[in-house]
C-alpha cells in the first residue's frame, strides 16, 4: 500500500527549469542547416538592398533586446542559464511586452544575419526555429516559473504576450 504520508505530500519545487540544451544553440542548429541547404540546394538570393536593411533592423533590434534583458536580469541578481535557479520574476523593460525578449532578441538575430548573409534556407527554416525554442526551453521555463512563483507569474502570464 505504501506510506500514506508520502501520498500526501506534493513534490517539492524543482531547483531550475531543466532545460538541457542552451537555446542558443537551438537557433545556431537550425541556421546551420539552413546553409547546409544553401550549399548543397542553393535557392536564389533575394535582391541585396532590401535585405541589407532588413538585416540592419534586425540585427540591432535584436542585440537590443538582448542587452536590455541580460541588464535586467542581472539588476535583479537572476540567472540567465536556465540550469541554475531563477532568484526573481523580471517584469521590467521589453518584459513589459514580451515574456520572452532574449528568445526574440536572439530570434530577430537569427533573421537578420540570413538576410546579412543571404541564407534564404535559414529564413525558410524560421518557422521551425520557433517552436523548437517552445518544446526545448519555452515550456520547461513556464512550468518552472509557475512551480517556483505561483499566482504572481500566471497573473503574469495573463497579461503578457509568450513572443510579441
């Protein structure tokens, strides 16, 4: 039958979100299949000025983003490696908009350095970019920070936006 004490019990909080894969190595897996396409099934560059502006736009936005957020997270004296234990709900900033500003930052990266480069395979492939990032980090980080904060982060939740 078992201890029916321990049925009781609930499971005590997880110490990190458990999210294995750095995702940024998500976004440079998937960018790198897009220039092995590139090389080995080539597709036609998109005209170069449109792209160069495109990339410049993301390019900064992007490393905005992820200033801005890193800045905010280590005010808050938080962890960015999703390993270690998360010390306070962030909900300054680009938090304001997005829940996930990093995972955009780096995203919008992404884009803008097909577009710098042109890698038309890895703009084709961002829409497998994204929800690799939500099976691999995205949901692990929501369950963890529902687990580890409760109604203040699916009040939260509530009234920000995941992506934009």
């Amino acid at each position: 039958m078992g201890n029916p004490m321990a049925e009781n019990r609930t499971p005590a909080p997880s110490a990190h979100a458990g999210v294995w894969v750095p995702p940024p190595l998500i976004y440079v897996a998937i960018f790198g299949v897009g220039l092995l396409l590139q090389q080995f099934v080539p597709l036609a560059a998109l005209p170069a000025l449109p792209m160069q502006v495109a990339a410049a736009v993301f390019l900064v936005g992007g490393v905005l983003l992820l200033v801005w957020s890193n800045v905010l997270f280590r005010r808050e004296h938080t962890s960015l490696v999703p390993v270690r234990p998360t010390a306070a709900l962030v909900r300054l900033g680009p938090y304001r908009w997005t829940r996930n500003p990093m995972y955009l930052g780096l995203l919008c990266v992404y884009i803008g350095l097909a577009c710098w480069f042109g890698v038309t395979w890895a703009l084709i492939l961002v829409p497998l970019v994204v929800p690799a990032v939500h099976v691999l980090a995205i949901a692990k980080e929501e369950r963890y920070l529902e687990q580890r904060f409760g109604e203040p982060y699916r009040q939260y939740r509530a009234q920000v936006r995941r992506w934009i």
